[in-house]
C-alpha cells in the first residue's frame, strides 16, 4: 500500500533539550490552527504520550524498531489524520548501547520522515555552529531544519544568519528561555501531565511563543513535502466479545496506547477500574490488566482499599485470566515496602536508590503458560528502581547489547507477573492468547 502523510520528526542533541514542551506547543498551536493532528512518540516511554494527550486531548501512539518492526510503524503512522508530529528519544542518533539502532534517527531514516532539530543555543556562540555541523555531518540524515531554543531575539538573529550560510540548513526559529515553564521530573522520568495543575497553562504558553517566533509555515511546507509510505496492511483479527477491566488511575498510569487498540480490535470491551477509588472489581470482568505506575506512592491508600483488594483476590482465586506488569507486578505482590499489598502472589517489592534493570530486552520464556510457549522469544522493556524479594524466574531474560542476563517473571496457565513492559504489536500471539484464555471464563458477581 502507499499513502501520503504529512509528517515531522521532532528531535535534538540529548534529553533534557525542550523536546516535550516544543512538542506539546507545536500540537496545541497547530490544533488551534484547525488541523486534525495525530501524536507519537519514538521508544518505549509512556510519560511523554502523557503530555501529548494533555496537549490535543487524543491518545498519543508509540513508535518503536525494537519492541516491533519497519512495516508496523508505517502501518501506525499510515492511520495519522492532517499531519504526524512525532516526538524523539533521546538525543537523535542515541539507540541501543552505542549504535543508532532503534534511535530516533532509524525511525526517521527508515520511515521517510523530515527531522526538526531542537538545540539549546543557551550560553553558545562558536560551539552551537559546529554542533550543528556535527549532527548535519555525522550520518546521512533527514533533518530538514533546526530550532534554537532558549536565546534572546537579537542573538538569534545574528546566529540564525551565520548558520544558514555557512551550515547550508535552514533556521526554523527560536523560543525565548520561559524560567517560570518547566517540567519537573523523579525517579521515572518526567512526573505525569495529570500532576501538573497548571499544564495546560505551560502548553498554551509554549504554544503562543511557537506562534510568535517560529515559522511554523516552513514547518508544514517541510512536513507535506514527506515521501509517501509504502507499506503491507497490517490487519489484527477479531477472536470474540469479552470484558476486559484495566486498572487505570494515578497509581497506574503507564500503558500502550496500541495495546489497547489491539485487544479492542479483537473483540475486547475495556472497562477501567480504580484500585484507588473502586470497592470492588467491576461486575462481570472475564479478564483483568495492571499495567505499569506508582504503585509505591500510592501504597498506603491502595493497602487500605481492603474491599478492593479482596474483589480482586476473589477473581484471582477463580483463575481469572491477570496480566500484571512492573507496577502491577509490584502491587499483587504481599507489600510494597512493608506496606500489605494485595497479596495474590509470594514475594514482597522494595524501592532502592538505583535503576535496577533498564532498557530494552529479549524474554525466553522457560515453560508453556497463558500467554507464552516454551522457548518463546519476545522483545520487551524494563524500567524500575524496585527489586521483589522473591522473585520469580518462569523467564529469561537478555540485554541485546550485552552479555547481561538474569531471570525473572511468574507465568501460569492464567497469570502473566513480571517487570518486563509487552508490546502487543511485537508479538500479536500476546494479546491473542489472553482474549481466548478471557473467552473460556466466566464467573458472576465478582
């Protein structure tokens, strides 16, 4: 198949650059402008889609060469409407250990996709030009513009006409350094958009400045200039109509966007639920999701949700079909730093100081269980400062980029528990299996 989407790579030297906020701004402001706008995000991080959902009020999608392949992002990106604006990881070239795989660059590479340049000109002269010019130089690339973040008006004019000359890229624009704009973080990344109270106050800020100092013109003109994408339809069959309950508050907030659309394809109804605020399990659930959070800093409120947990025990002794990942993971565990949990499974979490395991990672899965056959292999994503006292070892698992390895996750004939983050598009078997475990059971009243 081939389709013609409008689309921009929004990218720059390393984290920390004013990625998110540009990207936040631009999607308000081209909203505002009129456009049906569709929002990504390169790599596996569920905080950032956090951002852009608070910036159009519509799901953001993730985009990953690691967790799936080339022709399932074009298929993602093919159902854009007006124009894609994609956020980058890291810096542009950053991917796996020390190579571009899986970067921001590959997605832009491999998909056809003009890339804007985000650097921040603060405290820069001579030094801002040749890092340019190294980004320009280092690889054949897309990047079709560039940005200057955090300068002064009058600077950036000089600089704007020195770098188009002598560096042959043209010079979108600049945002003014905005000290009262920021985004604060903790030991996951950003904290939540929903945590931020006046977030829709920084967006409408940033989104004003765009308007005012960035041709944002060129940067629709650069986008309807994206070669077509060529592509095999992927097509996910439907299995049958199930209820699905997901937990989703703010102690679970970290999910896939398409790992919904997956299960909703294939029959599933998704019904969320509150371990914060609900009583009790929602009524008729033929299978329950915990995705990832902050289970930790809910625990003392989630301990004493004690009609909660015991729906949800009640289920678990049913042999209701339970995926539970990282946060979720940590939360049927006994407790969550000698808080009582929910307790469905042996062993109890703890936080450390520390990231713990990190990244991208291949699963082999040890035994036959409800959604993985033995010697199974998928692609996954860990990212967690806790560790489980007794923890479970039904798989295996293997840095891609190094000789690390280590054991871990629960797997029963009606239970996935583990830290590794699935990605229903990498292995479609996933969510397939889970919807027919979730077709066979039926109990009343939970």
């Amino acid at each position: 198949m081939e389709k013609n989407v409008s689309r921009l790579l929004i990218t720059a030297i390393n984290s920390g650059s004013g990625k998110t906020l540009f990207t936040m701004g631009l999607l308000r402001l081209l909203q505002n402008k009129g456009l049906n706008v569709s929002s990504y995000k390169c790599g596996p991080d569920y905080i950032d889609t956090s951002f852009h959902k608070k910036a159009l009020n519509l799901p953001c999608r993730n985009i990953d060469l690691f967790l799936s392949d080339t022709n399932t992002v074009k298929n993602i990106l093919s159902e854009s409407s007006n124009i894609a604006i994609i956020e980058g990881v890291m810096g542009f070239y950053d991917g796996i250990a020390y190579s571009s795989s899986a970067s921001s660059y590959e997605i832009s590479m491999k998909t056809n996709t003009p890339a804007i340049l985000i650097i921040d000109a603060k405290g820069k002269a001579a030094t801002l030009k040749a890092l340019i010019y190294g980004m320009l130089k280092y690889k054949e690339n897309n990047i079709r513009a560039v940005i200057l973040n955090r300068i002064h008006k009058q600077t950036y004019e000089i600089y704007k006409d020195i770098i188009e000359k002598e560096l042959n890229i043209k010079v979108a624009g600049f945002l003014p350094e905005m000290k009262d704009v920021t985004l604060k973080s903790r030991h996951l990344g950003l904290i939540t958009a929903e945590e931020i109270k006046n977030i829709d106050d920084i967006i409408n800020k940033t989104a004003e400045n765009i308007n005012e100092f960035v041709d944002v013109n060129m940067l629709l003109n650069i986008a309807n200039k994206a070669e077509p994408l060529i592509y095999e339809e992927m097509k996910i069959d439907y299995i049958g109509k199930c209820k699905i309950g997901i937990a989703r508050d703010e102690s679970f907030c970290f999910y896939y966007e398409d790992n919904i659309k997956v299960l909703e394809k294939m029959g599933a109804e998704i019904i969320y639920f509150s371990p914060l605020y609900d009583k009790k399990l929602p009524e008729g659930l033929q299978g329950i999701i915990f995705y990832g959070g902050y289970p930790e800093l809910y625990i003392e409120k989630l301990s004493k949700n004690e009609s909660f947990i015991h729906s949800l025990q009640k289920a678990y002794e049913s042999n209701i079909p339970l995926m539970t990942e990282c946060g979720g993971y940590m939360y049927i565990s006994k407790s969550i730093d000698n808080i009582k949990s929910a307790s469905l499974i042996e062993g109890s979490a703890y936080m450390t100081n520390k990231l713990q395991n990190f990244g991208y990672i291949n699963v082999t899965s040890q035994k036959d269980s409800m959604i993985l056959k033995k010697g199974e292999v998928i692609k996954a994503h860990e990212f967690h400062y806790s560790k489980m006292d007794n923890e479970c070892n039904d798989c295996f698992m293997q840095k891609p980029s190094s000789t690390k390895n280590w054991v871990g996750a629960k797997l029963e004939d009606n239970l996935y528990a583990g830290y590794p983050h699935l990605y229903y598009l990498g292995n479609i078997n996933i969510a397939k299996r889970f919807i027919e475990k979730a077709l066979n059971y039926k109990m009343d009243n939970l």
